[in-house]
C-alpha cells in the first residue's frame, strides 16, 4: 500500500512516497514538540508531583467522567496509565517553562492506520487562552505525517471539551461507553478527523 504523506517547513512544501510499514517503523509516539505556544516533553516519573500540584484543582475535573482526579490517589492511577501507554507529554507554557498539563498519543490501530489523542487537561488559568488548541494543532501536524485518522473520546457531560473539538474540524460518528485506565466505563461521545480533512481545511500542514 502506497500513502502519500505531506511534509512543510518555512521554506519548501514537497510530498514524498512511503509504504505503510516504512510509516510504521518511524512512528514514534512521544517525540519532543514545540510551537510559539507551548514545549510538549515525553512524560517522566519524576514528573509526578509537579503535574499533580496542577491537577490537584477540582475545577479541572468538574465536567469529566471521572471528577475525583483531583484526589492524590485517583490521580496517581491516571499518571501511571499515562506512563503505561509511551505516548504520554507534560505539557509546559513556553514562555516561562512551567508545567501547566498534559496529554498523549494512544492505541495506534494498524490496520486502520489510526490513533487517539486524549487524556488532556490544562491549569485553570491557561483556559480561554489558546493553549489547547495550539497543541492540538501542533500534534496533529505532527501525528498526520503517519497515520490516516484521529479519534478523540470525549465525555458526555464534559461540554467544554466538546465545543474545542469541534473547532478542530471533527466529526462526531457514535457514542461508545469507555473504560479508562483503572478507571469505572463511562458514556464517551467518538470523534473522528481524517487526514484528508486536515489538509483541506489547514494550511500549518501544508
């Protein structure tokens, strides 16, 4: 199978031809990314508590599935899937270095050449800024390089999440009851975006 993949910098845009299993063996997961906005770094253990005094706020959780990440223990159990899947980042503003969340890259689908990008969350004072969209856009940049879909799992009742996805161009194709890591099933309304849909409709990746 030949897919075309689409590479761009400030200086040229140009295509070149790879095998799926070519793309395959150079996906890497958990590299290290970076816009104007923010330093996404692969997720360490010693990462833990620094990324837990940002989660630690229950406003944070308040609309997700899963409202007791806020408590030490529940969210210990969400770090440890994080550093579990291999495709996790903390997220840091770039202008001062501070950690302010985090997301990941999880269950690549080979034969559907597909991923998903969830697990996300942000301090309280980076909301309404940008920061959430910039990063989606800077990993999807990246991710499309090698894979043909993205799926996002977002929590029925967490209505914040899903007015920013929908900024994204997705499309919503089901709901599916999903079981988090360690964590009980809960309602998840699925998204999808297509690489195709993403070259269409954004020019950062062209």
């Amino acid at each position: 199978m030949i897919i075309k993949i689409y590479f761009a910098n400030r200086y040229n845009k140009y295509t070149v031809k790879k095998t799926i299993n070519e793309i395959i063996m150079n996906l890497n997961i958990q590299p290290a990314l970076e816009n104007e906005k923010a330093v996404l770094c692969p997720l360490q253990e010693q990462d833990f508590e620094a990324l837990y005094a940002v989660a630690s706020d229950p406003n944070i959780w308040e609309q997700h599935p899963n409202k007791d990440r806020w408590k030490k223990n529940a969210f210990k159990i969400f770090f440890d899937g994080a550093m579990q899947s291999k495709g996790a980042f903390k997220i840091l503003d770039k202008t001062n270095g501070s950690i302010i969340g985090c997301t990941r890259f999880y269950d690549f689908e080979e034969q559907e050449n597909s991923i998903l990008i969830g697990y996300t969350f942000y301090a309280k004072h980076c909301w309404g800024k940008g920061f959430n969209h910039s990063v989606k856009i800077l990993m999807l940049n990246y991710i499309f390089q090698f894979v043909s879909n993205v799926y996002f799992h977002i929590g029925a009742t967490n209505f914040r999440s899903q007015i920013a996805i929908n900024r994204l161009g997705v499309t919503k194709i089901g709901e599916q009851v999903v079981t988090y890591f360690g964590e009980q099933p809960k309602l998840n309304y699925v998204y999808k975006l297509t690489k195709e849909a993403w070259i269409s409709n954004n020019d950062s990746f062209r």
